[in-house]
C-alpha cells in the first residue's frame, strides 16, 4: 500500500510538473495561474479593507484577535507583492 501511494504522489508531482514546465504552454499557463493569484489577493484585500471599515460581510462577530489576523493578512500579501516584484524584476 505504501508502495502505491508513493507511486501516485510521483505521478502526481510529475505530471503536475510537466503541466507547468513543458516548453510550448508552460509559459502561458503559468502566467494565468500568477494573474489568478494576484486577482484573488486583490479580492481578499477589498474585503479585509471592508472589515476594517466596520463591515461583516460573513455576518460573524469577529472576536478581538480581529485586528492581529488582519495585519498577518497585509504582511503576507506585501511579500506576495514584494516577491513578485522581485521576479519580475529578474525576467
């Protein structure tokens, strides 16, 4: 059994990297997944600024750790900026 689970993790990791890294789409499929990330930061921001605003867009009472989750969210969001930037910076 664990001898084929090893075997499907190499398959997986191996076609997953196929996927990204052939020569003819792998280019263009890793430049939609990147505007995919950067899309999706983009809407997670709008909604952490509209929770500092005072909004419940869940409609769940945040409890008072509100604030320290929210400035882990911008710090991890900067270094996603601060690296991409670094990497497109190396292209």
């Amino acid at each position: 059994m664990r001898t084929a689970k090893i075997f499907l993790l190499g398959l997986g990791v191996g076609s997953g990297a196929t996927f990204f890294f052939d020569p003819q789409k792998g280019p263009r499929r890793r430049a939609l997944m990147r505007d995919q990330a950067i899309h999706v930061a983009g809407e997670v921001r709008e909604q952490i600024v509209a929770v500092q605003n005072g909004a419940d867009p869940v409609g769940i009472n945040f409890d008072p750790a509100k604030d320290e989750v929210i400035q882990l969210i911008h710090e991890g969001y900067d270094a996603f900026s601060a690296a991409r930037a670094e990497n497109q910076r190396r292209a």
